[in-house]
C-alpha cells in the first residue's frame, strides 16, 4: 500500500529536498477545479470523472493519470497518504433549482466522498457545492458530515464563497468545505476577496471582435457589468443555453441573447446592434479558464463541462490557503508559484 506526501525524503545535511503537494481529485469534470489547484501548487495523481467527455478533456490538456469510472469504483486505498482529496461532487440533491432531496437523492455522492476520506486518509480535504447545501434546510446534513468528519480526525468548516470576489466576471456562489488534521487546520484561513472583477464586456471584448463584428467595441461598454451564474446542466436536463428565465433576462440586459450558444463571434455583416450569442470560448472566459484550455465533445457536451465548473481562480485561491496551511504545520517555506521547500 503505497503512501503519497509532499513531505518528500530527510534532506541531506546543509541542502532542500524539493517536493510537490499531491492531490486525488473525484468528480473532476471538464477541469475547472483541477487547473486551480495546479496552480495552487497541487500535484494531480489521480483525476476521477465518470463523464467520458469529460475525461478526454482532461488527458488532452495535461498528462494526469484519469480513471473514467463511477467513484464508488473507485478505491482510495491506493492513494493513502496524499496531500489533498478534492472534489465537485453532484449538486443536484441541493440545488435550489432542483427538488433539493437532500440525502434522499441517488445522485448524492457526499457519503462516497466522505468513505474515500477515510480511505486515502489525506492531510487536507476540499469538496465544492451549491449555495444551497447552506441553507437551514440541510442544517443537520451539515452537522451528519462534520461530525464523520470529526470522528475522522478532522477539523472542518463550510465557506460560501463568490467566484466574483476572485476576479470572475460572474457571482457564481460556492459552498466550500475544507477540512484538515488539527495541527494544519489552526494555520488554515479562507482567502480574502481580491477586489472588484472585471465586467463581463471587458473580458469578453477581444473575443467579440475576433470575427471582426464592428460592434464589438459598443457591445463591450454596454455590458457593464457582471453575469448570472452559468449553468451547464446535466444530461437529463439542460442544454446549450445560459439558463433558466431568469438568468437570460439577466443576460438580455448585458446584451447578450441567452437562448442559446453560438457557434462563432458576430462578423463584418452583422450591424452594430446586433445581438449576440456567447460562444463556447466566451463561456469559458467567463469562468475564469485560460484560452489554451480545450474541451472535447459536442456543443452541448462541451459547454455542460463549462457550465458545470468549479472556477479556477477560486479553486487556486482556496488552494493557496490549503498549502499554506500544510506547509507551516510541517515547516515549509513558500519557493515559488508552483512548489512549497522544506527548510532544513
């Protein structure tokens, strides 16, 4: 049974043994999550994903090892000892959205990811949700998991945090739990808000105008603000859309036509009032990924893994406070974006 830290081997007598912290991550989709911690400074050992689309995704942008299974398949007993078990799991039990069953739901993952816990037996746990698990409703599901947790030998707390107080144009709330042995979690600290995001017409500006849409430039002052949340769906429901009524009538006042996802940006023939319709690659901005990352599949496929993301900016910004927190429980020092050395 193999055990992996970023403690690494005792450094020689006068030198620094280099190490990376390493992460197990379940429920990984189309990346979001696992491209922030990589940039949280986060090794991916495993990346477990059940969408087959999804998992090409990930092996096409990074050479990580990815399990295309259901994560109860999945067993954690090989990874025992990794620095971080992370994971999206499903939202729909909690959605405010949806009928909010709770524990009830099939789709509930929460005990799997909590038995896997158990058997990777990691220093640190992270796992994202909907805004809704916080609410009173689902008061004592909280407590049930905080309390195996506990029992686990962990400190835990849940966090909603707002993907725009990290520098993404949309509110996109998250509810967060991050959980660590005693000895790491007094050092832990949930990120600050970094200040305000940019709107959803400054990010989207040079895409709109890739096509050469003389528009481009009115359309941006317009949109001047922040969007509703993006919602990929799943695949019984949702599609290639920007959401419920609501949400379009949101979009509508940005300028933006919500009904549906563009196959490209407006060109040289539409007029300056045109009113567009986001592509894939503008959703993708919109949640923070960077532009070299691609997705596999079909529209739909393809813009359920967008939708459905945890942010990379907030997933680093959490991930940063989690490595920091190991690194002083354990006598590191920051040494460089990437990578925590250990002071001998």
């Amino acid at each position: 049974m193999s055990r992996l830290t970023g403690a690494g081997p005792p450094a020689p007598a006068g030198g620094e043994s280099v190490s990376q912290l390493t992460c197990v991550e379940v429920c990984a989709g189309g990346g979001g999550q696992s491209l922030g911690l990589e940039m949280a400074g986060f090794r991916h050992v495993a990346a477990v994903e059940i969408d087959p689309d999804a998992c090409v995704t990930l092996r096409q942008n990074r050479p990580w090892k990815v399990f295309e299974e259901d994560i109860h398949n999945f067993d954690g007993t090989q990874f025992e000892g990794v620095d971080l078990l992370a994971g999206g799991v499903p939202c729909p039990p909690f959605s405010i959205a949806g009928r909010q069953l709770g524990a009830d739901d099939e789709r509930d993952l929460f005990p799997r990811a909590l038995g896997l816990v158990e058997e990777c037996a990691p220093a640190a746990v992270m796992l994202e949700n909907v805004r809704g698990l916080s609410t009173a409703r689902f008061a004592g599901y909280r407590e049930q998991v905080l309390r195996r947790l506990h029992g686990l030998g962990y400190e835990a707390d849940w966090q909603v945090l707002n993907a725009s107080e990290f520098g993404v144009p949309q509110l996109r709330p998250r509810f967060i739990l991050v959980a660590m042995r005693p000895a790491a979690y007094r050092h832990f600290r949930w990120p600050r808000a970094i200040g305000t995001p940019p709107t959803v017409g400054e990010t989207l500006h040079a895409l709109m105008a890739s096509g050469g849409w003389p528009g481009a430039g009115a359309w941006a002052r317009q949109a001047n603000g922040i969007g509703p949340t993006l919602v990929g769906g799943s695949r019984k429901h949702g599609g290639p859309d920007l959401g419920p009524t609501r949400a379009r009538a949101a979009w509508l006042k940005l300028g933006v036509d919500g009904k549906g996802i563009g196959d490209a940006p407006p060109g040289p023939a539409d007029p300056p009032g045109h009113l567009p319709r986001l592509t894939l690659a503008m959703t993708a901005a919109l949640q923070g990924f960077p532009g070299d990352w691609h997705f596999y599949g079909r529209k739909t496929a393809a813009y359920r893994q967008i939708g459905n993301a945890f942010p990379p900016p907030v997933a680093t910004a959490v991930g940063q406070s989690i490595a920091t927190a190991l690194g002083k429980a354990r006598g590191y020092r920051p040494g460089g974006r990437e990578r925590l050395l250990r002071a001998v």
